[in-house]
C-alpha cells in the first residue's frame, strides 16, 4: 500500500514538471506580429494565410512573392521575393535575422523597436522618427537605404547614420565601416541600388495592396453569404405568402360550403374554379 502511494506521488510530481515546462515553453515562445498578408511565402514550410500568428523563432521563406508581417502599433515589415528571414524578440525589440533577399519596414513610433541583422551589421529606425527602409543583400553586399527618417547601420566599425534619400553599402562578410555613395567595390552596382531605392516604396505598397486584397476578398464573400440568405429569405416569404393563399381559399371555400348548405345561398364569391 505504501509503495502504491509513492508511485502515485511520483507520478503526480512527473506529470506536473512536464505540465510545467510545457506552459513555460509555451510562455517563451513571444509573439512578433501577425501576417497582414502574403504570396507564395512559408512559415516552417506552412502557407501563409492572412491573421497568422508570428513567433519569435519562426523562420519565414518568400519564393516567388511577398509578405507583409504587422508589428506592434502599425508598424510594417515587407519581404521581398527569393528573401529568408527569421524573427527574436525580447522585451524592448523585434529583430529580424536576414540570410537572403530583402527587407522594407515602416515604421511609425518608438513603441516597439524594429532591428535587421545581416551577420555583424545591424540596421535600426532611428528614435524619433517616422521611417520608411530597405535592407537588402547584393552580391555579398548589405544595401541600406531610408525614403522616410534616420536608419543607424552598425557593425565591426563606427556607426553611421542613413538620411532620407540616401543609400549607402558594407561588406556583409567584413562587416567594415559603410561606405557612402553606391560604388567603389561595394558589391553593388549603380542600376541596383537604384532598383533597390525605388523598391522600398513600391515593397511596402505592395504589401499594403497584397493586405487590401485580402481584406476585399473576406469583404466580397461576405457579401456574397449576405446576398444568399436574402434569397433564401426571399424565398421563404414566397412560399410562406402561397401557403397563407391557399389557406385562405381553403377557408373561403369552407364557408362558402356551410352558407349554401343552411341558406341554399352563399356570400361568399370565391376565384374562379378555386373551390370544387
């Protein structure tokens, strides 16, 4: 009896430390955003679909398409096509790890911080600011450009700071100082950073279009399942105003019956062959 006890006990114990870790695992597993729309973009190798749940450690993959991840208040985070990424986030700050492609944010306020890692570089919004860039690897070479506000690009060297309309190269595998401008041995040539310059605007509409759609889609079926059931309703009165009728010529017929059987006479005109 008493080693049943223990047993029991023991097992009690080993079921609450594994319900335990489970919770605290779960816990760990902090939230990034959610998708506000996608195409032909996974998440360990899951389709994305619109109002998916981020979690720090997920890895997203972009093939031929984009997708657009919601984060904290209003801010947006675009990825271009052929783009591997993965997501950490702790208490002040979501990173972004970039292994391939490209990355537009947006980002409006300080609540949340945004960071893109490309190895040893590290790009941020600058505190202060509304800004809209791109992060984006060519030919061995991280492209940073801002359309909108201050990105701060970090690495082995002094950190330099990206002014609207400015684009500015670093080697991804030295990670050396930046070096202004878009040539010199940068990695990129003039026509791609001109590319890359026009594509954060174009990355981020297109992604607020690809979330557009999304939102007319649900709207349209919506729609539709609403035009469905006033048919349906319709129909329903139809058939229920033809029951009333004939209960009526029913009625009708029945008086009609009882008045010529008391009186020999009736006041009751019915249609037209609707009584026999």
């Amino acid at each position: 009896m008493l080693r049943t006890d223990i047993r029991a006990r023991l097992t009690l114990l080993v079921l609450l430390g594994v319900m335990v870790a489970s919770v605290s695992a779960f816990a760990g597993s902090a939230v990034i955003g959610s998708v506000a729309g996608s195409m032909n973009a996974t998440i360990g190798g899951q389709a994305l679909i619109p109002n998916t749940t981020v979690f720090s450690g997920d890895s997203l993959q972009v093939k031929d398409g984009a997708a657009v991840v919601a984060v904290g208040q209003g801010s947006r985070l675009v990825f271009g096509r052929e783009t591997v990424a993965s997501f950490l986030r702790d208490e002040s700050e979501v990173t972004v790890l970039l292994g391939q492609g490209n990355v537009s944010m947006y980002h409006p306020s300080d609540r949340v911080g945004l960071r893109v890692k490309v190895g040893e570089i590290s790009v941020t919004p600058a505190a202060g600011y509304k800004t809209l860039g791109e992060v984006a690897m060519v030919n061995g070479a991280v492209v940073v450009t801002a359309k909108e506000g201050l990105l701060r690009v970090e690495g082995s060297g002094p950190a330099v700071e990206v002014a609207k309309g400015k684009t500015i190269t670093v080697r991804a595998k030295a990670a050396r100082a930046p070096q202004g401008g878009s040539g010199g041995g940068s990695g990129a040539t003039g026509l791609q950073v001109a590319s890359l310059g026009a594509g954060v605007a174009s990355a981020v509409m297109a992604g607020v279009a690809i979330s557009r759609a999304g939102d007319a889609r649900d709207a349209a079926a919506a729609a539709n399942a609403t035009a469905a059931s006033a048919v349906t309703a319709a129909n329903d009165a139809e058939a229920a105003a033809d029951a009333a009728a004939a209960t009526a010529e029913d009625v009708g017929c029945a008086l009609n019956d009882l008045s010529y059987a008391q009186t020999g006479t009736s006041t009751f005109v019915p249609p037209s062959g609707s009584c026999d």
